[in-house]
C-alpha cells in the first residue's frame, strides 16, 4: 500500500484565496483525522471522519474551514478565505479503528499564506 | 487542548548512550502511544501501550505507564544518528489522539 496520500505537498498562496488540500486515506481504513501543526500551537487535530461522516469538529477554528469526505477513499480541506494565520503544515491521517488504534500519517501539506 | 506534555523539550545525547523521554497527561485514558516525527515528515507509530498495562518493550524501544502518577516514558537504548527526531506522545480517548508538543533528540555521531 502507498500510504496515506496528500496533495499538494506545498501551497504557498495570498491572503483571502481559496485553498483546497487533498487526501487518500490507507484503503480499508474507516478512520480519517485532519490536524494542522505550528511551533506555537503544537499539533491540533481539526476534525475527524469515521465512515465518512464527520464526528468531531471542535478543532476546527473557524467558519472559513470546511471539510468534506464524499467517499471512502477520499478527503479535503478547504479554507475560504485564507489568512497569514492560517500558515502550518496541514496533515491527515488515518486508521482502521480495531485494537491497535494507530493511526498512520501522511507528509503533510506545508501551507504558506502571504 | 494538549493533553500529553513531554520532558524534557530537547535532548542532546552521544551515539550508543540511552535516551529516556517523559509525558505527564492529565485525564483518564484508553492507551498512550508514542510517535516520531523526522524533520519534513509525517508522523511515524512507534509503540502502543494500554492503561492496564505497565511495561512494553519494542527493539530498542522500552516505554513503561503509570496510571497513578499519569506519567509514561520511553526509553531509546543504544542510539543511533538515525534516531535524531522529534518525539510525540499522544493520550488516546473516545476514538481520538491528543498529542504533545513533542521532544527535539539529537543523537551526536
């Protein structure tokens, strides 16, 4: 298997642009978590998936972020408008849910809003 | 909210010397794991242990939990230079992780 798949790897765009990230959880797996990561906040979890529907939305920090996961094999990110702030490496992960409870990550999508 | 908070935050040891990290968290928890994470990289699963259990060992990798205390650690034997990273614990509950902020080790050639 390749992994969990993100695209892009990196996105540099200006303030008030719409951005979109990508993702390709493991297949077979029915978890699917998205986490944004600074240096001063650490990594937060923003939302997670389970089946494809959303069950926790509380990290997600404003109405300007969305998510949406309309298949198994297929997730996105998307903030509208961007702003400076919203700079960080942008990471999903996922799990298949039985005992081990790991989750496997992918490389991150490094977001720079100018 | 962070959950785990890792000791120390850095840690700079020589090649073939052990490496010990600390994680204190605060609520009840299913499991803790500990993860790595190599500059520009995901996150990597390293080890997984369960609040009913005390001890856990993986290769080089030892980590021990004290429910009573809410402290975990993990011990890296024998390092190497490929060991350089920063380390994650993360507290699992109600179907989701909380992560550290993680420790930054450096293994000296």
């Amino acid at each position: 298997d390749a992994g969990v798949i993100q695209s892009p790897r990196h996105e540099v765009t200006e303030m008030g642009q719409e951005v979109t990230l990508r993702c390709k959880p493991i297949s077979g797996h029915d978890y699917l978590f998205w986490y944004r990561q600074t240096m001063m906040r650490g990594l937060e979890l923003l939302i997670y998936f389970n089946n494809n529907v959303p069950i926790d939305d509380s990290g997600m920090p404003e109405d300007r972020f969305s998510a949406k996961m309309p298949n198994a094999s297929f997730s996105t990110l998307k903030i509208q408008p961007s702003e400076p702030r919203d700079s960080a490496v942008y990471f999903c992960a996922s799990s298949f849910w039985d005992r081990q409870e790991t989750q496997y990550f992918g490389p991150g999508t490094r977001l720079l809003v100018l | 909210s962070q959950q785990g908070e890792e000791d120390p935050q850095a840690l700079s040891i020589q090649e073939g010397e052990n490496a010990t990290m600390n994680c204190s968290y605060k609520t009840s928890i299913n499991n803790l794991q500990w993860y790595r994470q190599n500059s520009g990289r995901g996150l990597v699963h390293l080890i997984l242990i369960r609040s009913n259990e005390r001890e856990k060992h993986s290769g080089r990798l030892r980590v021990t939990l004290d429910t009573s205390k809410k402290s975990s650690s993990l011990l890296i034997t024998a390092s190497r230079a490929a060991d350089t990273a920063s380390y994650f614990c993360a507290t699992g509950a109600n179907s989701k992780l909380t992560f550290g902020k993680g420790i930054t080790l450096s293994v000296r050639p």
